[in-house]
C-alpha cells in the first residue's frame, strides 16, 4: 500500500511523500464510507415526499430492503475479488456504480424505477464497505489500526445524527432527488483522491491463470436474495407460514446446499472453506453476527420506545439513540490500550459482557420513565460495543496474509448484515406478537408509530413489547459471548510480521 517508497515520476511532477499519499487515501475511505454511512438515514426521512412525487406507498419500503439485500450478497464477491485483483479496482468500480446508481436515483421517473436503481446503488456500496474495511487494514500496522477504525467508526455516528437533519432539510426545502445528486460531489473526490494516491504493493506473478469462480459468485448471490426476501418481506409483505415465505426459505436452502457443492470444486471458491475451518475466524463471524442481531434493538425499536411511551417529539428520540453512537468510536479509538495488555479475546469478551448487562438492564427500566435514562444505558452500551467490535475486527485482520485479508473482511461483514436481517424479522415477530396479544390481531409497531399521540393502554403494550425484543437483544450478546469464549483461542494467532507475538 503506501510503504514509504517513493513512486516513480510522471509527467515531469514528483510523488507526494508515502505519509501524504496515505492521508489523502485515509480522506478517500472516509468519503466512501460516508457515502454508505449517509445512504440509509439521509433517504428515510424524505420518504413521504418520495411517495407523494412517485408514489407506490404499497411497496416503498423496497427502497431500504433492494438496497440491504444488494450489499450483503455481493460483500463476499467483492471481498474475493479485492485478493485476486487488489483493492484499488475493486473500490474504483465499485464507487463509480454508487454514483452511476445514484445519478439513476434522481432521475428515476416512478417507483419501481426507484428500487431497481436503489438495487444499483447496492451493488457499489456492497465494495464500499468491504473494501474499505480491507484496505484501513493494509494502510496501518497493527498497533496504529485503531487511529483508522476509529475515524470509520465516526462517519457512521456522524450519519446518524446528520442523516435525518439532511435528508428532512434537502427534501423540504430543495428537492428528494438533491438526496442522491449530493452523492456525486462526494464521490467524485472520493474517486480523483483514490486514483492518484492509492498504491497498492506489488502482487507476486502468478503461475496459473487467474480464475473467478463466477458460479460460486452466483449461487452465493442468488441464495443471499431468497433468503434475505423471506426474512424481510415475512410478516410484513405475506404471513411467516404463508407458500412465499416457505417458497422462498426452501428455495434458499436448495440453493445453499447447491453452492457448498459448487464451492467444494472450485479452484478458487468465492468463500473459501477455511473461513469457517479456522477457529478465530469462525468465531468472529458468530460473534459479529450476533452483534448485527442485537443491534436491531436500539436502531429499530427504540425510536419508536422513545415516542410512544416517553412521549417525546422525532428530534429528542432520535438524541436518545444518538448517544451511543458518541461512545462507539471513542471506545474503539482507545481499545488498542486495552488488547495490547490483554489479548483480542479478552478486550471483547469485556466489551461484550458489559453489552450484556446494558440490554438485561433495559426491561427493568421505570415505566414510563425519563429520557434520561434509556440515553445513558445506550451511551453505555455504545461504549461496551466499541471495546467489542473493533478488537474483533483488527485481531482477525491480523491472523490472515495480505492476500486473504479481502476474503476474511467481507466474511465478517458478511455475518454482521445477515444478522441484522435475522435480528429485524426475529424481533419484528416478537414485537407483533406481544402487541397483537395485548391490542387485538391487527395491530403492529408500525401502525401505532403512525397514530401517536398514544393512549395509556398502548403505551403499557409497546413498553411491553420492546422489552421482549431487548431481552432477546440480550440472548444474541450471550451466543457472541459464548462463541467466543468456546470457539475462539485465548490468543488470536497474530501474524509475526503484523505484530509481536505477545497478543
């Protein structure tokens, strides 16, 4: 990547400094981040004026799932793709079908032309948020890696604060399609940045031809869209035990088993066998998938907590889930002092636990309760998932060669998406079901977070459902806490030239 030598000259104007290319490379990630950081919470709040331009009320949340389902399949492609041909394609081709998805956005003309675009835009953030993960990663040795998470970790906590506010001033005063031309500038640096900064190490030639396991790549692809449809859709769009539903679980699970067969014979299969034949590894995406689990508490179900049982107005419940985006990235910046003295495992298994004890503290909350309150257990929580989430992160990148490390990124990144998709559909049921008990069959989450100011009667049942769903937030961190502490090794096997050998 950038080594500190110097390239060669061209057209007569000297390279600037390693340090300074890799500046302008770390401002390229963050860009690029942003870009998918901004994606989801920017268009949420212009969605009402989305609909009332294109309409298609009926099928306007495929504008959220297109986008997910397009991200998390192509995660493992682009992650492969990265160790076979570099990053640098990769991110570029990537960014540019972000933007070509984005410029389509703006122009589309009703909304199934919306979601096949939003669908486009997916494809590039899928490299996106893989690559640019791989890439932090070779940028910095390992003892400076936490410099650069950290700076990730606060495009995320700045989008969503700033998504909502951007997305409600752009669709309000300008225009919703000014939502996706914003993406153009940005990513346009982004792009000119990466080209002219970014250097990649010289990859060893290769004896045999390069290969790309196209049909592993799409049976991964076809089976992660069956599968992520059921989970999406169910309970929502059709009933859990209805013929789409099981039609489309089956279906993914007939196409499962035929890509492990694919992959078992492929020279070099989109996702490898040892992903899940290493221990530290394997337990990393355990873990990371129950964190995309447990996430979809706070982010889904307790906005709509902070409205209807504490009563407060869109801005002061989107401040109570805010906080533990404060926590996350200074927790994570600071983590490196925490897994330099004790280990990977151990850093998480602290993070974790303390997780823990914040989701089986919620339900005990008092009812109703001030905002005060769940606003520190979620600035605590934050705090616990960064000590969590980034030692995980780093320690695994550092167990894998240079050329495997693509493949391992998206692996996790992988696990974390398709746990947040479970994580929505598990809890969504949950949450419905305590409420249909309570308020009669028809009632969902989603109804009442329309109806408000809400009676007291409906205020008891939501409190009711949305401490199920964090104590089933709190069931996801024990599976990531016992992967750990049962799957994973005491000390994650560092490679020597990443690090010494002490962790």
């Amino acid at each position: 990547m950038t080594d500190g030598r110097t390239a060669p000259r061209r057209t007569g104007q000297e390279e600037p400094p390693a340090d300074r290319r890799r500046g302008a490379v770390v401002a390229a990630l963050m860009l690029c981040m942003a870009l998918a950081a901004l994606d989801g919470t920017i268009v949420a709040t212009a969605v009402p004026q989305i609909v009332g331009d294109l309409g298609g009320l009926s099928v306007f949340s495929w504008l959220f799932s297109g986008y997910l389902l397009a991200v998390t399949v192509t995660l493992p492609v682009y992650g492969k793709l990265s160790d076979t041909f570099g990053r640098k394609p990769v991110l570029v081709a990537g960014t540019v079908l972000f933007l070509v998805g984005s410029l389509l956005c703006a122009a589309a003309w009703n909304m199934a032309a919306l979601i096949a675009f939003r669908v486009v835009q997916g494809l590039g953030g899928g490299a996106l948020q893989g690559t640019v993960q791989t890439i932090a990663a070779d940028l910095y040795p390992l003892d400076e890696r936490p410099r650069i998470q950290a700076r990730l970790s606060s495009v995320w906590a700045t989008a969503a604060v700033a998504g909502p506010a951007a997305g409600g001033l752009l669709a309000g005063y300008a225009d919703w399609r000014w939502i996706f031309l914003v993406n153009l500038p940005v990513g346009g640096l982004a792009l000119w940045l990466i080209l002219r900064h970014l250097r990649e190490p010289a990859r060893a030639p290769r004896t045999v031809p390069v290969r790309v396991d196209w049909p592993g790549a799409l049976g991964v692809f076809a089976t992660g869209v069956l599968l992520l449809t059921a989970l999406v859709q169910g309970g929502v769009a059709w009933p859990w035990l209805s013929a789409p539903s099981l039609g489309l679980l089956g279906g993914a699970a007939v196409l499962a088993a035929v890509t492990v067969v694919v992959e078992r014979r492929a020279a070099e299969p989109i996702i490898p066998g040892w992903v899940w034949r290493r221990r530290t590894i394997a337990a990393v995406n355990v873990a990371l998938g129950a964190l995309g689990l447990l996430m979809v508490a706070p982010t889904v179900f307790l906005p709509t907590y902070a409205q209807t049982v504490l009563g407060l107005g869109t801005v002061a419940a989107g401040f109570v889930l805010s906080a533990w985006t404060l926590s996350w990235p200074i927790t994570a910046a600071f983590s490196d002092r925490v897994y330099t003295r004790v280990g990977f495992r151990l850093t998480a298994v602290l993070g974790i636990s303390g997780a823990l004890a914040c989701l089986l503290a919620f339900p005990f909350l008092p009812y109703p309760g001030e905002a005060w309150q769940p606003a520190l257990l979620m600035l605590v929580l934050g705090g616990c998932l960064g000590l969590f989430q980034l030692p995980l992160i780093v320690g695994v990148q550092s167990t894998v060669p240079y050329e495997e490390r693509g493949t391992t990124t998206a692996s996790v990144l992988f696990c974390r998406q398709v746990g947040q998709s479970l994580g929505a559909a598990a809890f969504g049921a949950v949450a419905n079901g305590v409420l249909a008990a309570r308020l009669g069959a028809d009632t969902d989450l989603d109804t009442l977070a329309r109806s408000l100011p809400a009676t007291e009667t409906v205020r008891h049942a939501v409190d009711a459902a949305v401490d199920r769903v964090y104590f089933g937030a709190a069931a996801a961190a024990a599976l990531a806490l016992l992967a750990l502490l049962v799957l994973a090794p005491r000390r994650f096997p560092v490679l020597k030239d990443a690090t010494d050998e002490r962790r």
